[in-house]
C-alpha cells in the first residue's frame, strides 16, 4: 500500500493529495482480490507491481527510487507472456507512462473525463502480436 500511495502522489501531482488517501481503505480491501504481478530484489523487497483484474490494468507503481531502471518494463512484459491483450486508464497529465505504455505498444484508443476527478485519461489497449 505505502508504494501505491507514495507512487500516486507523485505520478500525479496534478490531483489533490485528499483524492488519494480517500481512496487508501478502498484499495487496500480490494488489492488482495487483484492479480498482483511483482518485480522483487534479491531479499524479496517489492520494488515495483501492477495489479490486474482479468486484462484490466488497474495500475502500475514503482518505488521513486527504482523509476527508469526497467522494473515497470519487466512487470508488463511478464504480464504479456499470459494475456493476449491488455488494457488500462492513464491520465493524460502523466506524460511519463502515457510514453512508456506507448513505448510499451499500447495505443490510445479514446478520451475521456475521469468522472471522479475531472480530469481527461486515455483508455489505452495492447495486443498480442500473432
């Protein structure tokens, strides 16, 4: 949970912090009843994970200080080795993962107002090349 809260905080430092620890119970009772998919270091530490609900990517976070050093890359490829395809919502103010999804091959399939927030995200969707 401190790695979702603290990535959030910084990722999208365009929402009030309050929108974030509204949601903290919330996540934490349903978190468990995600697919979790994690990338550890050799002691076991969680440096990074995305959770999943069927295709659905509810979220990716990496600690701060493990950003750019491909963590968020090994957990989506480990995730497409399952899935043939993938979706997710990303705020269109995160410019940093709305160009690694990307990079990543994903393509922005439409544009819409988060209807908590306000504010615009891209629903965006990968597929498994055949």
């Amino acid at each position: 949970m401190e790695i979702w809260y603290r990535t959030n905080l910084t990722a999208h430092d365009f929402i009030p912090a309050d929108y974030w620890k509204s949601h903290y119970e919330e996540v934490k009772r349903v978190l468990p009843e995600a697919g979790i998919y994690a990338a550890k270091d050799q002691k076991g530490r969680i440096l990074g994970f995305a959770g999943l609900t069927g295709n659905y990517i509810a979220g990716l976070f990496v600690k701060e200080e493990w950003q750019s050093h491909g963590i968020g890359k090994m957990v989506i490829d480990r995730i497409k080795e399952e899935k043939d395809g993938l979706e997710l919502h990303v705020f269109a103010e995160n410019e940093g993962a709305v160009r690694f999804y990307i990079r990543e091959g994903f393509e922005i399939l439409e544009e819409q107002r988060n209807p908590d927030t306000g504010k615009l995200e891209y629903w965006m969707v990968w597929k498994k090349e055949k």
